[in-house]
C-alpha cells in the first residue's frame, strides 16, 4: 500500500498546501483544473483531426485525476464531506 492511499496522510499534506497557498488560491486551482479537464473531456469526445485519440485519452485522465486531487483539498476548505 502507498502512503497516498492513506486519506490522513494525503490531507496532511493539504493542509501544508493550504497553509502555502490560502483557501481561495485553492479553489482557484480547483475550478482551474475543472476547466482544463473538461477541455480534454471534449478533445477525447470529439477527436478533432490532428490530435492524437491516445493522447487525448490520457490527457482526460491526468485531467481528471488532477480534479481528484484538488476536489480532496477543497473538502478541506469547506470543512470536510
């Protein structure tokens, strides 16, 4: 098991990442990767020519697992789920 299957130590690390940044920087990031993922949803959907289906699969799920990870530090903001 890696240490980042351990919630608690992932929200440690949060934490420190909300103390760096401020709560609101947070969200920022949050709806930023939000939009960036749902850009490469739309580029994996749609395929547009010149683009790579593989590359565009895989930058979906980096998108969507950076959305994992910040959707876990604003529950922190917000006081937890």
């Amino acid at each position: 098991m890696s240490r980042w299957d351990d919630r608690e130590e992932r929200d440690a690390l949060y934490r420190l990442c909300l103390e760096e940044w401020g709560a609101e920087e947070r969200v920022a990031k949050a709806a930023e990767e939000a939009a960036e993922m749902s850009a490469a949803f739309i580029r994996f959907l749609l395929e547009p020519k010149g683009h790579d289906p593989l590359a565009n699969r895989d930058s979906a799920l980096s998108e969507l697992v950076d959305v994992m990870i910040m959707s876990e530090q604003v529950e922190l903001v917000f006081g937890g789920m």
